[in-house]
C-alpha cells in the first residue's frame, strides 16, 4: 500500500503524526511519501499545487491530509482555491463523504440525543462550486454578481449510486436532502435520480427532507438518519451541523472518494490548522485517527478500521472533563491496538 501523506500546517502536522502512529500499530509496512503542501510551502516558493504534485499525488492508493493553512500570512480563499478545490477536481473526488457518529461520553449541546449514526455522501464536483459565475459593474451600485448550479445526470447519479450502496450496507435506509419545491430545476433532476435509481435498491427505505427541514431533524430527532445525499451546498452546510450535534470538531472526519477508483481518495480532518492552538499540544487527533479508519475501511480493511473506531469509542468513553493532549490520545489508541 501506498500512502501519500500531507500534514500540511498547524496542528495538521501535530494530528497527523498521531493518526500514522495508529496506522503504524495496525498496518505495518505501509509506504508512505510525505508532501509538502500548505502555507509554509507557499510562502516560501508562491506555489500552490503544481502539475507534477498531481501527477505525482496519482501513484499512490490513498491521501491522509492532516490541515492547511495559516490566515495570518496567506489571505483567505489562497489555498482553497489554489490548492484544495484544484485538487478535489484533478481527482475527481465526487463523493464527499461525512459519517457523523455520537460516541459515549462525546459532549454533545443536545439534551435528548438517542442514538446518531448517519452519514452524508455529499456532491463534491457540481452544484454551486463550480466557479460557473460573474461579476460585472463591480464595485458600483449596479453591481451584479451570479454563481449558477451546476447539475448532471451523470454527476448526480454517480454519487446517488454511491448513497445507495451505503444505505444498503448499513441500516437500509436513504435520505435525499434538497429544495426541490423551488430549486425545480436542479431539484427536479436529483429527485427523478433518486426515484430511477431506486428500484434497483428494492431493500433501501427512500426518504426525502428539504434542506431547511433536515436543519431541524438533524436537531430534533438524529436518530431518524442513516445515509443522507445531497448537493455539494447543502452538504457543506448540514456537515457542519452535524459536526456540532455529535461533539464538534475534535471527532469529525471526511472522505474525498473517486468512487470509480480511478484516482486515490483523500482523507482527512473536517476541522483546520487552528493556528490558535497550534504547537502546544493540545489538538485532539481524534478525528485525524478516524479519518485513517475511514481511509482503512475505503481500502477494504474493514477489520482494521473497525479497531481503531472500537479503540476511538473506548478512549471517548473514558475521558473525564479534564484537558487531553495530543499525544497521550495517540498513545492511548495504540496502546488499545496492542502497538
Ligand atoms: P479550525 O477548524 O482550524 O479551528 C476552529 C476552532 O476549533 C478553533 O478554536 C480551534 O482551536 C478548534 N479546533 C479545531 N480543530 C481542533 C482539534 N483537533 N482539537 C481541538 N480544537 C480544535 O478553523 P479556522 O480557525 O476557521 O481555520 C484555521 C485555518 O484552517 C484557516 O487557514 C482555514 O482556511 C484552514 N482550514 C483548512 C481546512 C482544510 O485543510 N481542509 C478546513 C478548514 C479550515
Ligand atoms: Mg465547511
């Protein structure tokens, strides 16, 4: 197995070196290039992403990226547009996927969460990322300004196939979250997806939420959820809230998947650099660890990244309120592996 491995800034590099720690103690003998991407790259050379990383990032059966970016010295919008959404295009990474899990003893603001274990497969190429857009007169008061949503057959179908198969290997049920009662167009185009699809998944239960309703289930009532596909838009938005209600940002993990396989899928930590704590080891590696859980279970490891969830659950369920640091929780996972 071939890793590619961007740690990236910040604590991206401090969780990141925990989460191969935990890959070591499971996986021996993977092989790992490291990369150097992020803002210390581009301050010190002005690039971003180059051809020859693509190409380069493309030998490899899979991507762990720990974080990047640092808002002190690289304006927002640099990286991102340079580097991360580039990257996500040249991999075709389509599926972006967020499983969103309230393990015991996570502090969730929810008073009566019952159980939530759902994930999102989120459009990650379409819809209004696309840079389908303009500006004239700006600056004026007659400025206009327009991003249009970029919607395909193909582009949907892929990732509601995708959904699909996740639902029918989990609880068996898909729920389609959209607005489809005044985004006809693009509506109208997912939910014939959904329906055409679905026939050949007789076994998975089809439900449908508009976006501003699932806001509220995803608050009221978690437990309803199991698979959740939608538009790359509203993805960002409900994985965002779905963080929140399961504990925040310390636990939540991701998935980049070209479910073709044509490209290496990327793994990483929903959260950022978090210049704020960086270089004090207080940064939770945890969702970085989960992240090599999902990367694992990807690769058809599903035994392993069951471990390092199990081993996951257990240190969650037995931490007090007190501060962890970065590196006792890695040592407390690996030592649950018998590393
Ligand atoms: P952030 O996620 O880095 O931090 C938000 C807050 O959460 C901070 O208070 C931070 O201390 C806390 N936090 C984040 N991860 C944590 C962890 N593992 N353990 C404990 N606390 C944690 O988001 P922010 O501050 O908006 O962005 C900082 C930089 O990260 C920016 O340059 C941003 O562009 C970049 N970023 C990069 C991402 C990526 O590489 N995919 C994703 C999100 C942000
Ligand atoms: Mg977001």
């Amino acid at each position: 197995m071939k890793l590619a491995v961007i740690p990236g800034d910040g604590i991206g590099v401090e969780v990141t070196a925990e989460a191969i720690r935990v890959l070591d103690a499971l996986v021996p003998g993977v092989e790992k290039t490291e990369y150097d991407l992020g803002a210390r790259r581009y301050l010190r050379t002005g690039e971003t992403l180059t051809d020859a990383d693509v190409e380069s990032l493309k030998s490899h059966d899979a991507i762990l990226l720990g974080a990047i970016g640092d808002p002190r010295s690289v304006p927002a919008g640099v990286l991102e547009r340079g580097m991360l959404l580039p990257l996500r295009f040249a991999l075709d990474h389509h599926v972006n996927l967020r499983p969103s899990r309230l393990y015991p003893g996570s502090a969730t603001p929810l008073k009566n969460p019952g159980e939530i274990d759902f994930v999102v497969v989120r459009e990650g190429t379409e819809g209004l990322y696309t840079g389908n857009g303009g500006a004239i007169r700006v600056g004026t008061p007659q400025e206009i300004g327009t991003e249009t949503s970029v919607n395909t057959r193909f582009g949907v179908e892929r990732v509601v196939r995708d959904a699909f198969d996740r639902a029918r290997a989990r609880r068996g049920k898909l729920t389609l979250v959209h607005k489809t009662n005044v985004l006809v167009n693009a509506g109208g185009l997912w939910q014939r997806t959904v329906d055409e699809v679905a026939p050949e998944f007789a076994d998975v239960e089809v439900d449908y939420c508009h976006i501003d309703a699932a806001t509220i289930y995803m608050v009221t009532e978690p437990s309803r959820f199991d698979v959740i596909v939608t538009d790359n838009l509203f993805g960002d938005i409900i994985t965002d809230l779905a963080a929140a209600v399961t504990g925040g940002i310390g636990t939540a993990a991701s998935g980049n998947i070209d479910a073709s396989g044509t490209n290496p899928s990327m793994f990483e930590p929903v959260h950022g650099s978090a210049p704020d704590i960086a270089g004090q080891g207080k940064a939770d590696p945890t969702a970085a660890i989960l992240s090599v859980a999902l990367m694992l279970r990807h690769l058809g490891k599903a035994a392993e990244a069951d471990r390092v969830e199990a081993a996951v659950e257990a240190d969650l369920g037995s931490r007090g309120d007190g501060p962890v640091s970065t590196s006792e929780v890695g040592n407390r996972i690996v030592a649950a592996l018998g590393g």
